[in-house]
C-alpha cells in the first residue's frame, strides 16, 4: 500500500511513519515469527511486539487470521486496556492457535488459554 519495503522491523518502523503521516489512527504490522510492530497517532513512537518463542510449532496456517480475531476481539470487550496490551494478548492467542494441525481446528477458545491473559 505504501510502496515501501515492511520484510523487517526496522522497515516496518519506517512505513509506519508513512502512514501516520496520510493521517492512519492505527497502524499494525504483523511479521509472522518476527511478532508485531505498530503504532498510532496517540503514540507515534513504533512499538515491537515480539512473537512468542513455541517450541515444537505444529501448524502455522491461520495464525494471522487468530492474531486479527483476538485483536479484534480485544479491541471490543477490553477497551480500557492498551493498545501494547491488547497486541501482547492477541499474539499470545496466535501463538496457541500452532500448537494444534488446522485452521478453525486449531483456534483456542478463551477458556483453553491461560487464565491470567485477561486478568490483571
């Protein structure tokens, strides 16, 4: 979209500039096993989320598609939570969804994940 290189963190970063400055509120990158870089026009600073270590990953189809429901999902029901927050939560998500073969198969419900993710 903005015709700039987003294959690594320190690129992301760039374009993230980029789009803060077309007038973007939010900006999300996501990099697979490189985790997340965003930022917004409330914190112009660029922020890396990184994805969480899994040892033995079994399927990796679907993951971006369970990071974007859990933010989405975050973004609805948590709104006093920070963005930083609402990121690391949904990147924890993505990272159980390789834990199991599948697409759909394989997305945690919320009561499969640790039960601290949404407390505290």
């Amino acid at each position: 979209m903005s015709g700039l290189p987003t294959s690594t963190v320190d690129q992301c970063k760039g374009a993230l500039q980029w789009f803060l400055n077309v007038g973007c509120n939010i900006i999300i990158i996501t990099l697979g096993k490189n985790g997340v870089v965003f930022a917004s026009k409330d914190s112009k600073t660029p922020s890396h989320e990184p994805a969480e270590f899994v040892q033995n990953p079994v399927d990796t189809t679907g993951a971006g598609d369970v990071f974007i429901g859990a933010l989405s999902f975050c973004l609805a029901r948590y709104k006093d939570w920070s963005l930083n927050r609402k990121i690391r939560v949904s990147c924890s998500v993505a990272a159980a969804s390789i834990m199991k073969a599948g697409t759909q198969s394989s997305f945690p419900s919320i009561t499969e994940l640790n039960s601290n993710l949404f407390t505290g």
